[in-house]
C-alpha cells in the first residue's frame, strides 16, 4: 500500500497582517501547488485563497499608488540643490 503524503498545514482563514506577509504566504501556496504538494480539495482551497491574497496586494498597491499620486500633485515640490 502506497505512503499516504503528510498532511498540509491548513490554510489561514484571517486576512494577512501586511503586504509583505500576503506575498510570502502567496508565494510558499504557489510553490505547494507547483510541486504538486496538495490533494485536489486542497488545491481548490489553495487556488481561492491565492486569489483572495492577489486581491489584497492588488488593493495595497493600488492604495500606495493613491497615496503617491496625491503626494505628486501638489504635496511635493521638485528638489533642487540651492
């Protein structure tokens, strides 16, 4: 009888606590899906939870973007050496 595969760890429900932790969390989830690491339920829940992290980022990127914008149209002024 084949050597059933150990159990992966069970993904987070809770939103990430930054950017950068949403990355790494998406980044160890793709190379899990990528070595084929997860049986087929797994790899659904894996799939909507890389989603829901692409999501995040996306919204944190578009929000500094925002910010950087804001900061740009009037907020900075050119830097000159005087």
């Amino acid at each position: 009888m084949p050597k059933a595969a150990a159990p992966s760890p069970p993904l987070s429900p809770d939103g990430p606590a930054s950017y950068e932790a949403a990355l790494q969390e998406l980044e160890a989830l793709v190379g899990r899906i990528e070595a084929g690491q997860l049986p087929l339920e797994e790899m659904l829940a894996g799939y909507q939870r890389g989603a829901q992290l692409l999501q995040f980022c996306r919204s944190r990127l578009e929000a500094v973007q925002g910010q950087i914008q804001l900061l740009d149209e009037g907020a900075l002024k050119p830097w000159t050496v005087e």
